[in-house]
C-alpha cells in the first residue's frame, strides 16, 4: 500500500505542474497608438536630395527607414537615412530625385498602430545642369551622340514665347515637346500667366521634361507704358502661376513684344528677374524658310534665339525646328536654356538688366 501511494504521487506532480504552467498564457503585443500628424518636403529642386519631414504626436522608439514606404510619381527616387530631430520630428532623405511629382509615405511599425498612416507631399525637380563642369561634363559624353563632327565650342540659348498652347491643328505644346525630345533638346519656355492656369498640365509637362520657364506677363501685357501697379499685378500672377508648376519664382522675364520701359525694369529689379530679349533672330511673322534663314544667317556665341510656340507661329516653327537644330550643331553651336547659357558664360544675370545675348 504504501508503494502504491507513492507511485501515485509520483503521477500526480507532475501532471500539476504541467496544469499551472498552460494557466499562464503569454501576454499579447500592446500596440501603441501614434498619429501621423503631417509630411513636409523642404522644396529643393536640384535633381539631387530632398528633405521630407515626418511628425507624429509621439515618438516612435527605433524607427528605421525600413519602417517606411515610399509611393511615388517621381521618378528614380531611392530611399535614404532617417534622422530624429526632435520629439515626434524625422526627416528622411529621399535621393536622386528625376522628376517633379507626388511622393506618398507610409509607415508600419511593429509594436505601433499608425493613425492617418499614410501622407502624400509634391516634391519639385529641375533636372536643369546647374554648373558649369556639370554641363561641360554632359557635352564631354554626348557631343558625339547628338551628331557632331567635332566637340562643341560655341553656346547659344533656344527660348520659346506665349505658351503653354492647347493641342490644335498647329501642333500645340505637347506636340512641341516631343519634337524637342526627338531632337534632344532643352529650351526655355516664356509663358504667359493665363496659359499656365488654362493649360497646367502642359506647364507641367514643359518642366517635367526638364525645360526652364520664365515669366511672358500674365495676358500678354503691354507693360511698356504701364504704371508700376499693372505692371506688379501682372509679373505677380504669371510668377505665382509658375510657382505651383516649378517649386519657386521665375528669374528670367521677357516683355511681350519686347516693350519695355523705366517702370518695368524697376519691377523686374525689385522681382529678382533679369530681362531676357533675343539676338537677331526671330519666327514672327514668316514662313518655315524664312525662320530658317533668320536663325542660321547669322548665329552668334552667347546668342539667345527667339522663337514661338506652334500655336502663334501657325505650327511653321515646329516644321523647320529639325533643319534649325542641325544647321546650329554644324556650326559647332551647343543648344540649351538661357540658365545654363548664363553658367557656362560664367555671367550672373542682375535683376533689371536686358540682355540680348549672354557672353
């Protein structure tokens, strides 16, 4: 008897045991509730880094940027290091940036439920070449490739007035750009205020494709004349207009019909804007041969080329762009926007000033 009390205890301890330890289920995970309160991008418009700035109502302990992911309409975007700056406060480096566009960014933590979890912010680009070993650097890679005998020496600035233009029979803007990208060019785009806001997507497009615009008035202005109120309100509206396009204000203004007068260049000077004419050369009036001949006559070093969209020039502009593209590059010209005309010249265009050509 006493044996067999023993051997029954013996079963029983352990079979307590075994009970008390399945009475103790683990604890599940305690989710931690934090707020994405807002996303910032720091309007940079280098194609190079932009700051986003994320902010939360807490802190979120050992966030990574594996933590985060990034959506976007811009392309070539890479994800880079996340800094805490403050309390609730990351900025997240987002690199080599292509193309203007939205960026969403979401969050997913472990341990953490991420209210309003996801944030869409527009960052802006200008893939513009922004020195002058930058642009030297291009040329160096692609002279051949562009179809020249020899390496490029002379600079001249192609620039394009009154748009962005509305498809039509004549072309319009989207029709001009992609003959630009056939030709591999980029030009500067002085558009007027008005065209912008009835045709954004357009002025979009001109920037996205990595065109420079400038201010051409808000409604194709005579601003020669005009006191210094019409002439604020109009460079204004225009500016503002290119503002949500690009990012920042314009800094190149050209006066329609090339009017200009002491009260416009006081308001260009207070703007920031250099005054930007053209050389001797010019679309309007004349026929494809005559634009032709009016270009290639006589193409200067440092020149500024002064032509109009399809939609003002009857679509003859866009017909002889091919012959004036290849008769400049045979004449050893490089063909870029009046910007990188500016940098690779070394000369740093003053607000107020004209400027007929850039050497």
């Amino acid at each position: 008897m006493k044996h067999r009390i023993k051997l029954l205890a013996g079963l029983i301890v352990p079979v307590v045991l075994l009970a008390g330890g399945c009475d103790k289920d683990p604890e599940p995970d305690k989710n931690i509730d934090v707020k994405f309160i807002s996303l910032e991008a720091d309007g940079s418009t280098e194609a190079a880094t932009t700051q986003l700035t994320l902010t939360f109502d807490q802190d979120i302990t050992d966030l990574k940027a594996a933590d985060i992911t990034l959506k976007r309409g811009s392309t070539g975007t890479v994800k880079g290091d996340l800094t805490r700056i403050d309390t609730g406060v990351y900025v997240l480096a987002v690199k080599d940036i292509k193309a203007s566009g939205d960026i969403a960014v979401s969050i997913k933590k472990s341990g953490y439920t991420i209210t309003e979890g996801q944030k869409t912010v527009t960052v802006y680009c200008s893939p513009l070449l922004n020195s002058k070993a930058a642009i030297e650097a291009f040329i160096d890679e692609h002279w051949q490739e562009y179809g020249y005998s020899a390496r490029p020496t002379k600079y001249i600035a192609l620039s394009f007035d009154d748009g962005p233009c509305a498809p039509s029979n004549s072309g319009g803007t989207a029709a001009m750009l992609e003959k630009l990208d056939e030709l591999q060019v980029k030009a500067t785009f002085f558009v007027i205020g008005q065209n912008v806001r009835s045709n954004k997507a357009a002025a979009q497009a001109i920037f996205n494709k990595g065109h420079e615009l400038g201010n051409h008035s808000d409604s194709y202005d005579s601003l020669g004349s005009a006191t210094v109120e019409k002439i604020t309100a109009s460079l204004d509206a225009a500016s503002s207009a290119i503002n949500d396009i690009t990012g920042k204000d314009p800094v190149l203004f050209r006066a329609p019909n090339l009017n200009h007068g002491t009260n416009l260049t006081q308001v260009c000077a207070e703007k920031g804007m250099a005054l930007i004419d053209g050389s001797a050369n010019n679309d309007w009036p004349g026929n494809s041969e005559a634009i032709k001949t009016s270009v290639l006559s006589n193409p200067q070093d440092g020149g500024i080329i002064l032509l109009h969209e399809n939609n003002t020039s009857q679509g003859n502009t866009m017909a002889v762009l091919p012959d004036i593209i290849s008769g400049l590059r045979e004449k050893g010209f490089w063909i870029m926007t009046v910007s990188e005309l500016a940098i690779v010249k070394e000369v740093s265009l003053q607000p107020g000033t004209r400027y007929n050509s850039i050497r």
